[in-house]
C-alpha cells in the first residue's frame, strides 16, 4: 500500500540508499495517516527521520 500511496514522490525515493527508502515509506504512510499531514509533507518528514536515524542523531 504504502508504495502505491507515495508513487508521486518516487523520484525522490530512488535517490535514497534501499534501507532508507524502506524505513521513509514506513515512516511516510504513519505520518500521513496518524498526523494528519499532507503527501508531501509526510514523505519530507519521513526522509529526515531516516536519515537521522541512520546517522543515529
């Protein structure tokens, strides 16, 4: 479901490494559904999280 949901901002997605693409679309589809939030802002959320995840910030 959730890749389907984000199929807008997959060239945004493919420019990431695999975990990290994974662990945005998990993000991503809470943000969206749980916040309230728009597409875009949740995928923008979603990246940062990773990411910083990631780096273990």
């Amino acid at each position: 479901m959730t890749e389907h949901l984000f199929n807008d901002y997959k060239h945004r997605l493919n420019a990431l490494d695999e975990d990290i693409r994974k662990l945005a679309l998990k993000y991503a589809e809470e943000f969206y559904v749980h916040k309230k939030c728009t597409k875009a802002e949740a995928i923008d959320r979603a990246i940062t999280k990773a990411e910083m995840k990631k780096r273990k910030l």
